[in-house]
C-alpha cells in the first residue's frame, strides 16, 4: 500500500459529515457578505446615498469578520468549533434580519459589521481549521470542497435575495433570509465533532510545534497575510460591484445578479480543482496560478459591453478567484504548527478580511469620482500584480532556506 493509501486509510469517514456542514456554513457566510451588492441599487433608489458609502457596509463586514476571527479562531483552539459556530449561527441570522429596520448609513454599517464579528467569523476560520484537522492525504480536496461552497454561497445568496427584493421588497426580504439562515444552520452546528490525532503527509507525524514548510511561521505568516490583503483588494472590485457594472451597462437587474451567480458556480470547481492542485504540487504554487489566473481577467470586466463577453469573463474570473481563498488557508495550514491551526488561518484570513474592505470602499469611491468604474478594477488589477510579486518572493525565500538548511545537514 502506497503512503498516500495509508494516509486515506487512516482518514476516517465521519470527516466528511465535518465537509458537508462546514460547506453549507460557509456557503451562507460567504453570501451574507454578498448581500450588500443587490442592495446597493435599492438603497440608492430610497435614500440616495453614494455607492462609496453604500460599500462602506462591506468594509465593515470585512472588518467585522477580520477582527472576530482573530479572537474565535483563538477561542476555537481552546475549546473547539462546536459552540463558536453556534453562536455564530445565530449572530448572523439575527444581523439579517435586523437589516429589516435599518435607516441610516450607521445604522447598515453596525449591522453588517456584527454579521461579520459576531456570525460569519465564527464559522470560517473554526470550520475550516476543524476540516483540516480532520484530513491528511486529501486535506486540500476537503477544504477545497469547503470553500466551494462559500463561493457558490456567494452566487446564490445575493441571487436569491434579489428575487425576493424583486417579490416582497428590501426590507421583508432581509427579514425572510435572516429566517431563512438560523433554520438551516443551527441543526447543522450540532453534527460537528472534534477532529482526531491528525498526522502529516505519507504518514510522517507532525510535531505541534513544527510545520510542513520546516519555515518559522513567525516568518511565513505575516508573509502570508500581506500577499492575502492586496490578493482581496484585487478580488473584492468584480465581488461586490459586477452587478451594479453590469446594470450600469443594461443589464436588468436579475441579469446582472446572474452574472455574479456565475462567477460563483464556476468557482465551485475552481476551488475543487486547485484544492486538488495543492495537494499535488504544494500550497503555495497553486496559489500563486490561482492569483495569476484571478488578476489577468479583472480589468476586462469595464472593456465591453457586450452581455455575453460579461458571462465569458465570469467564467475565467470565478475559475481563478476560487482557488485563491482555498490556497490560501491551506499554505496558512502548512506554514503553521498543528497547535495553532485555527490562529493561523485567522491571521491570514484577517488581512485578508481588510484587503476586502479596502477593495470594496476603493472600488465605490473610484466610481464616484470618475462616474464609471474602469478606474476602480485598473486599481484592483494592480494589487493583484503586487500579489504575485509577493507570492513569488515568498516561494524563492523557503526554497532557498530549506536548500541551505538540507545542505547543512549534509555536511555535519
């Protein structure tokens, strides 16, 4: 039997009960997020604020989830996912529903903000680190699956929630799916388990205190973090303002709606193929391709106007976004000590969190200078490029630590 079908073996099948929750979880998260975007045109209709402050909510929803994560991703070391991803479950469905209420800019800020503190952060990074734990062999697969439904969630959530603005109107429709979230996640949250005794590829036993990249995390984290947060500044621009680019170019409103659902479904198997991909080659190439891949269609996104050119460039932009965030937690995964599995994917995911608040509030305020948003994805091209600037620098530095320590070894 190979390492890898020992690996499988010893891999047991309730892990993927673990799979199927977090990704329901995270799908719901995600689109939590995604909300801001179908109400960006009605809010502008009822009280004329500016699209820059509209996407304010977002960069609260970002730094929301950026600064609980850090303190649930700690908790949820200490005294597992369970009953973080409980309170987190109910902390988002009641920040959707409040939105019901809402009537002033602050008012949708401090909303948005406790859905990301108090909800969304309690069940990405927990979730993730405990489906990590859970796998070794296939661990970029499973998270791979895992955030694939964070991205369908961000397609279908919005696209829902635009129908029902469509039927009941923006209000009672905040009301119905902040309803509709605590009936589908709260019974899930109570399937989770602890993960057992993980071990590290071909068998090898990983020490809590060491890690797969044999790189001081202390080193490859913050490392880590600052490729993340120009990563999501790229990303964020097509997130949270296609459909708004895609009406202001004719498309009716469901159409444009459709056009972030189909960056979404095509992100669900870009992040099963480049989860699939890092199991192969390594975390860190496959995210490198999956930022090269995201950052060379963005600024396409405001060079046509051509509905069906829009649908094409979602495709490619979805394949290549996906992979991003899946890649991204597996190198905090691999660059981290076991013991600190669940802060080290906060602490990436934290700067990423406020990569994606500045993407958003850039994008927004871009737009209302120039009065179109050309300028808004040129920014977002440009950060991804410093991205894979970074990225590359980062891969150099372990190969070339790792080839001098090996040499050292062979020499005593």
């Amino acid at each position: 039997m190979s390492n890898a079908d020992t690996d499988r073996a010893r891999e047991q099948p309730y892990g993927w009960v673990i799979v199927a929750v977090s990704t329901v979880a995270l799908a719901l998260g995600f689109g939590a997020g995604g909300v801001v975007s179908v109400l960006m045109k009605p809010l502008e209709e009822e009280f004329g604020w500016f699209r820059a402050d509209i996407s304010m909510a977002y960069t609260a929803y970002s730094i929301g989830a950026a600064l609980g994560g850090l303190f649930w991703g700690a908790l949820s070391d200490r005294i597992g996912a369970k009953p973080v991803a409980l309170v987190g479950s109910v902390g988002m469905a009641a920040g959707l529903a409040a939105l019901k209420w809402q009537g002033a800019q602050w008012q949708l800020d401090l909303l948005f903000f406790l859905i990301g503190a108090v909800g969304f952060a309690c069940l990405f990074t927990p979730l993730t680190a405990l489906t990590g734990m859970w796998f070794n062999a296939r661990k970029g697969l499973a998270i791979g699956i895992v955030t694939a439904g964070g991205a369908f969630g961000q397609g279908i959530v919005p696209y829902l929630g635009r129908l029902l603005i469509t039927e009941l109107g923006w209000r009672d429709a905040m009301l119905v799916l902040g309803a509709g979230f605590l009936a589908i996640l709260l019974p899930l949250m109570f399937l989770l388990r602890p993960a057992p005794a993980a071990a590290g590829p071909a068998g090898q036993a990983v020490p809590r205190d060491g890690n797969l990249w044999n790189v001081p995390h202390s080193v490859t984290l913050p490392w880590l973090g600052l490729a993340a947060l120009f990563c999501c500044i790229c990303m964020t621009a097509p997130q949270v303002h296609l459909i708004p680019l895609g009406i202001d170019l004719g498309c009716s409103p469901q159409s444009a709606a459709g056009l972030l659902l189909t960056v979404m479904v095509t992100a669900v198997f870009g992040r099963l193929f480049f989860g699939w991909l890092a199991d192969r080659i390594g975390g860190l190439p496959a995210y490198f391709l999956a930022s090269l891949a995201q950052t060379s269609v963005v600024f396409f996104f405001t060079q046509t106007k051509s509905i069906a050119v829009l649908y094409q460039l979602s495709v490619l932009f979805g394949f290549g976004f996906a992979g991003v965030m899946t890649c991204l937690l597996i190198c905090a995964r691999e660059a981290a000590p076991l013991r600190l599995s669940g802060f080290a994917m906060a602490v990436v995911a934290t700067v990423g969190w406020i990569g994606m608040g500045l993407g958003s509030y850039q994008a927004g305020l871009f737009y209302d200078i120039s009065a179109n948003y050309r300028l808004s994805f040129a920014n977002a091209t440009a950060a991804g490029v410093v991205n894979l600037l970074i990225v590359a620098a980062l891969y150099w530095y372990r190969r070339e630590r790792n080839s001098t320590q090996g040499k050292a070894v062979a020499l005593n």
